[in-house]
C-alpha cells in the first residue's frame, strides 16, 4: 500500500503561521539553533508577529519543552534538535551508488497495542520506508544512514532483491506521480509569492513535502522528476534567511 499518498495530488498543504511556527522556522533553519532575544524579537516582527504575542509563545514553548532558555536568549531543545537533523536530511540527503539491493525490516514483535503499533509505523515511515504488506517494510538500499539499533527490538532487518521489477515495485510502494505534482504546484506558487510571512509558509510546506520524499536512485525515478530543483529552491531560501539572520546577530 503506498505511504504519504495525499489526498489531492496538487494540494498545498499552506498552514497558517502562528508565533510557534516563526519561531521554530527560523531557529530549525540556523546552525547553531540559537538566538538572542532582542534578535529574535526583531525578525520576528518581519513575519506579522509583535512582541507580546512572541513573548506568549516563548513562555509555553519552553513549557511545553520545545526551547531552552539560554544566558542571552533561546535554543532548540533536545527533542527537537532530532526534528532539525531530519529537516537537513530531507534537503542534503545522504545516498550512495546503488546496487540493486534493498533494506528489508520484517516486524517480528507480537502483542503491541494500536498507539504502540502506529508510532512504529511512523518511525519507519519517517527512514523512509515503505509498506509492501503488513509487517514488511523496504526501500532500495541507497541511503547511507543506518537503522536506529532499537528497531531489534521489534524487527529484523536484512537485505533482499525482490522478484518484481524495481521501477514498477517503487511505483507501487509510493506515489510518485503525486508527489511530483505537489512539487511543481509548490514551485510555481513560490515563484509568485513575494511577501516575507507568505513566502516563510510556502517554504514550510516545502520542507514537510521534502519530508515525504522518498529519496529513490535515479533509475526508480520518473522522467523530469523535480526533487532536486525542490530542494535547490528551499537551499536558496534557508541560505537567504539565515544570512540575514547572521547580519542582524553580528550588527547588534
């Protein structure tokens, strides 16, 4: 059954900004992920967000144990410093030459309960693997990151090479053509939106598209397929922003 299948091929997924989502846009896209208040306070302001509402979503952002608070301002918290790593995976993805094979995890656990089973399926979803049927997941074995070693605990993991046609098995394992639709719709949009708050969304959406992206050798792949041209727009983007974010820092 294949995985991330939108409901609309097309849609935008364009959520609304809220002071939460600024914050953490701009600290996920600054290496280290730090700022000073006074920094914070005023980039924020470029996306339509004062400094009583920012001061609010501080407050029950380091309640809720997404920030640390700092000598000087604010930093990404442990848990989500593990969101940034993916978010940077997802636009430099790590791959090697492939070979024909493919990872295979075969869920060997028995006994786990409906939120236990659904946060497994979301990690594996999230190595982006794909469900072939119920408790066998895979993908080719292109990506040079390696298997949480907790999944022994639940999985076994191996290499295979399946019978079927490789181009038609990921054909079927995610929904390519989809995917590559969403992309170009989210190119086209970024081209004309020219307003800060405007631009941060669609470029937010772009990063959980990304997300989504399978990462496929480039034989598994359909014709024209913009991944790359996706995640150059989204690299020219973080770029401008964190240079700007630079500026303000050094010029204080």
């Amino acid at each position: 059954m294949p995985m991330n299948d939108p409901a609309r091929p097309g849609a935008l997924d364009l959520r609304p900004l809220s002071a939460r989502s600024v914050v953490l846009s701009l600290l996920l896209g600054t290496h280290p992920p730090e700022l000073p208040v006074r920094e914070l306070v005023r980039l924020v302001e470029e996306f339509g967000v004062g400094g009583s509402t920012l001061r609010a979503a501080l407050s029950r952002m380091v309640a809720a144990g997404d920030l640390r608070r700092t000598d000087t301002g604010y930093r990404l918290s442990d848990r989500l410093l593990q969101r940034q790593r993916r978010q940077d995976e997802a636009v430099r993805p790590r791959t090697r030459a492939w070979d024909g094979d493919w990872e295979m995890v075969v869920i060997t656990a028995t006994g786990r309960g409906p939120a236990e089973r659904a946060e497994l399926r979301t990690r594996l979803t999230g190595l982006r693997l794909a469900e072939l049927r119920e408790g066998v997941w895979l993908r080719p074995a292109n990506l040079t990151r390696a298997l949480p070693g907790d999944l022994d605990r639940v999985a076994e993991h191996c290499t295979a090479r399946p019978g079927r046609p490789a181009p038609e098995l990921a054909a079927d394992l995610w929904p390519l053509d989809a995917w590559a639709v969403t992309a170009r719709t989210l190119l086209a949009h970024i081209a004309r939106t020219p307003g800060p708050a405007d631009r941060l969304t669609a470029y937010a959406a772009v990063v959980r598209h990304l997300l989504a992206d399978p990462v496929l050798p480039p034989a598994l792949l359909p014709a024209d397929w913009p991944g790359a041209d996706l995640r150059a727009a989204y690299t020219a983007y973080q770029d401008e922003l964190v240079g700007e974010v630079h500026a303000r820092v050094r010029g204080a």
